[in-house]
C-alpha cells in the first residue's frame, strides 16, 4: 500500500484524506541535518514504537515495540550511531523518544536516509502524533490521535509512505 503526503499538509491512503502537519522547513528534495525540512521522496515504512503506559498496542501488521525510558534516536552525524535506534544513555547527541509530551506515544520509523546511512542527510525522520493546531514538526509527518490509528489498521510490511513537492 502507499500512503501519500503531499506539501500541502494532507495525507492519503486507500482513498481517504486527512490533515497532517509537516516540518517547518516545508518539504525538501535535499534534506539535511537541522533544515527542519520534510524529505520529499518514497520511504519504506519499517515499525511502530507505541508507549505502553499511556495506550494498548495499537491494532496494525507492523512490527511493534513498546518503548522504555532507554529509548533514544541518534541524530548525532559524526556518530557511527547516526540516524539509529540507541540505548540511552549514549555518548553521543541523541534524542529520547520517552517524552513527556504525547507526540512519541505513536511513532512509526520510516525508512529515510537508513539504506545507507549518509551522515548529515537527516535523521528521525518519523510519523508521529501531532500537536494541537498541527504546529510544525522538526522534519517530520504527525497526525491527529484518532488518524495515526486507523492508519494504523491498515499498515503492514513492505507498505511505503510518499512525500510529494
């Protein structure tokens, strides 16, 4: 299945559209560590994270992994580490995705910059829970509670997210 994101801030999938926000750089072909920006492109959609003590494991064919207090992103370029899920705590630059904010209760890890990795080219880039009022997000794609889990439903492996200029 694909799911579609087009620059102006809508998703698509299966025939449905809905709001999303995305990053305040607005969307980029030459994304970069830092920019901000939305990578324009076609990502694999690789698994979900979920936070147990705040929701059940969502309904989805992903693979699923409950998230701990350890959990960390790196987004550190000159890390080996770099763009990869870590143990916290690490010695280089990384970022918890144990927050105390409800935007990581749902992730899903897309496949950007991860098939190599190449240093500075953006890290994290996930699908995550947006804000009220869709605030722009550091890169990412964030949906509302009640979207991210009927979209949930609906994903699996080999599925693959687009984002358009």
């Amino acid at each position: 299945m694909e799911v579609t994101v087009s620059a102006a801030g809508t998703l698509s999938w299966n025939g449905r559209e809905i709001r999303c926000a995305l990053g305040r750089g607005g969307v980029r072909q030459d994304k970069h560590e830092g920019d901000g920006a939305t990578p324009i492109g076609r990502f694999p959609i690789r698994r979900l994270f979920y936070r147990p003590d705040r929701l059940p494991a969502p309904v989805t064919r992903l693979p699923a992994t409950p998230l701990t207090p350890a959990h960390g992103w790196c987004d550190d370029p000159a890390h080996p580490d770099y763009n990869r899920e870590v143990r916290l705590p690490h010695p280089a630059r990384c970022e918890s995705l144990w927050r105390d904010d409800a935007i990581y209760d749902l992730i899903v890890v897309l496949g950007h910059n991860d098939d190599p990795v190449e240093p500075g080219r953006g890290s994290a880039i996930f699908l995550h829970l947006a804000r009220e009022g869709y605030t722009p997000t550091e890169g990412c794609v964030a949906l509302a509670r009640p979207d991210f889990v009927a979209l949930l439903a609906t994903l699996g492996p080999g599925d693959e997210l687009i984002v358009a200029a």
